[in-house]
C-alpha cells in the first residue's frame, strides 16, 4: 500500500476529448456520466486487502455484477473459502446480505463494510454525485502532478453514505483523483485516493483504491479492480434466487 500512495503522485492515463465547464453542478454529472454504464451491464472481480493494526492483512476476492439503468448490484464473495457464496445484493432501495450458512437475509445499507474492510457498498455502486450533491464551495489546486478542483459537496438527500463530501478533480478530464467523507458533524471519516483508472467500454472506473480509515489509525484498504468486462448479464442475477443456487 506505501507503493501505492507513491503512485498516486505519477501521471496517470491520458483521456482527451472531455472539457471542463465552470458549471461545477454540471461537473458532478460529467464525473457520473464517464462512470456510469446508463445502457448496458458492468461486471468485474475486485481483490481487497484490509490492513488492521498488529494484525494479518485479510484478503477478500469478489465479482460484481452492475445495472446502472436500474440501481442493481450483486456482490459474491469468491475467497476465502470460508466466506465463499455470501453475498450483498440490491433490489430497488434495498440492500440485503445473504449469508450461505444461515440460508437467510439481512437488511443492510450502503453504508455497510464490506467484508469487514473499509470498503463499502456503496464504493462498488455506480457514483450519482450530480443527483445526491449540490456544490458547496469549489476553488483550484494542485493535487501531485495535477491541476485539479476542489469542491465541497453536501447531501441533498438521505440515502447516501455520507452528508458532507470534498472531491479533488481533474481539470483536464472529471476523474476523480482523492475523495474525503464526512460526518454530518463534520468529522473527517474516511480519504480515498484514486491513482489509476482504467478504459472500460467507453467507460473510465478506477482500476485501484486506496482508502483510509480517518478513526482508527492504522486501518486501510486496497480495492483493485480486474477482470473487467460490459458483457449482458442475465436478470436471474439480480436475484436472490440467484444468490441461493451459486452459494449452493
């Protein structure tokens, strides 16, 4: 992970083609629209390594599945085998756990840890920063080798992670290079870095993530994207039906 942070101050890959607009609302919807996949599915497998003070990293290796066009996503845990077949799925507002064991579901949210890690749920759904945000403040700044914006975002509505967010943006292009979360209060949550992306489709995702736990000193986790692919997936996944045959 220290290698990973030096990263984060190298050039990463180049996407010309996309202005920047002084319209920072509109900027929010730039950063969705090139991550966001409005008409076809997204799939790929995530390995997350979880690093907690005096003790083991823990790694986990999991496939999503996405459908932006109808807010879906499904989470299967791949490894450890000992957590092989659990799973998170979401089906309209709903975000459930599956647990292969017990054979039963619980209601979780977006907010819930994956796996124990600093990741998220909703690190692994599609952004909507244009439609959950409005832009607070916003100025310049450098960020590595980067011109960037700054903007300071606050929750317009109740169904996201956190109230208070502050983005480090490109200027070339609306990729998000370093992410800050914040309690209503105003307490620093978590950063998330972003130092690679990668082309998917016509898409831009984060190829991996860095993020740090701002409470407990020490806590971090690694998200790297692999495998990635635009391939239709079938509705039947989206289901929990489908949880129950695959952890079987």
């Amino acid at each position: 992970m220290r290698r990973l942070l030096m990263l984060f101050s190298l050039a990463m890959i180049a996407a010309p083609g996309f202005a920047v607009s002084a319209d920072f609302q509109a900027m929010l919807n730039e950063i969705d629209e090139l991550t966001t996949f409005a008409d076809g599915d997204f799939s790929a497998v995530y390995t997350i390594i979880a690093e907690r003070p005096g003790q083991e990293r823990e790694v986990t290796q999991a496939r999503l599945f996405r459908r932006d066009a109808n807010d879906q996503f499904l989470i299967l845990i791949l490894q450890p085998e000992v957590q092989r077949g659990q799973g998170y799925l979401q089906i309209d507002e709903n975000v459930w756990f599956y647990d292969p064991e017990s054979r039963r579901f619980e209601r979780t949210t977006i907010r819930e840890s994956v796996q124990g890690s600093d990741a998220q749920n909703a690190d692994f759904n599609r952004n909507s920063f244009g439609s959950d945000y409005r832009v607070t403040d916003a100025r310049e700044g450098r960020l590595g080798t980067f011109d960037v914006w700054i903007l300071d975002l606050a929750a317009t509505t109740s169904g996201v992670a956190y109230d208070r967010v502050r983005l480090w943006v490109r200027k070339d292009v609306p990729l998000v290079l370093k992410q800050e979360d914040y309690s209503v209060s105003g307490r620093l949550m978590r950063t998330s870095l972003y130092p690679r992306y990668e082309r998917v489709g016509e898409k831009l995702l984060p190829k991996q993530v860095l993020i740090v736990d701002e409470l407990d000193e020490g806590r971090r986790t690694q998200l790297t994207m692999s495998d990635a692919t635009t391939r239709p997936i079938p509705d039947s996944v989206f289901t929990r039906a489908y949880l129950e045959r695959v952890s079987n």
